[in-house]
C-alpha cells in the first residue's frame, strides 16, 4: 500500500453531502471555529453561507498550486486538524478503497484483501478511535 498522494479522489466524492460531523463537532466549530460554523445547515455540513444550498464539493478542499501543467493535482485540506471525524476514519475497508479508486491501493495489496486490510488497519490506527482500529 502506498502513501496517500494526494489526489482528492475521496474528499471530492464525499465532500456534496455524503459527509456528516458529529453534534460535538459542530458545536465545537461554533464556539471556537465559526468559519467553519457557518458551512453548517440544520446540523448538516456544506451548505453555502448565502443560499444555505448544499454545496457540491467540500469548501475546504484546496487545489495546490501546480508548478508543470501536466503534474496531477494535489490537494489538501484548510482545516485538517479540525476535520469531521467521517474524514478522519476514510479510509476504513479495503473494499472502499477500491470502489472509490483510491490511489493508495497497489495490485499486491488486491492478492490479499485480508493482509491489506490488517496493513491499512495499522496504517489508520492514529486516526481512528479505539473501538474502530
């Protein structure tokens, strides 16, 4: 398994509504993060400030900037560490890998789907809560 590369391929899946943060977390962001706050709609996220539509991309989702034309893009992510814990548990099964095409999967890693996943488990165990490693 690779290291994540940032492609965006998941953030631009699940960033139009198939997200969601805890009520913990959006209270947190009222509080102490209110740009981040004002994304959020009946305690759903990313909704637009003005029109309270649903946005179709995560409005944290950042494109760097490309020094060749022909470089693929990289992406990060303007509140990483204030992220909803749905982006801190991606990705979870090996099989959400390979549905959502995840540049992190190698073909070695498809011979095994249980080693990897044990690899991908190890991989994530600082990002995901005990009872979910």
């Amino acid at each position: 398994m690779k290291n994540c590369n940032q492609c965006g391929k998941c953030c631009i899946k699940y960033g139009d509504g198939d997200l969601s943060a805890t009520k913990y977390e959006i209270d947190l962001w009222e509080i102490f993060n209110p740009e981040i706050f004002k994304f959020v709609n009946d305690n759903e996220i990313w909704f637009d400030p003005e029109s309270n539509s649903r946005l179709r991309r995560c409005p944290f989702l950042e494109a760097e900037p490309k020094k060749d034309s022909l470089a693929p893009n990289i992406y990060t992510c303007s509140i990483y560490l204030d992220r909803p814990e749905d982006c801190r548990h991606y990705p979870s099964l090996i099989h959400e890998m390979i549905r959502d095409e995840c540049e992190m999967i190698e073909l070695v890693d498809l011979e095994n789907i249980e080693k990897s996943q044990i690899k991908l488990d190890l991989l994530m165990r600082d990002s995901r809560p005990p009872n979910l490693s």
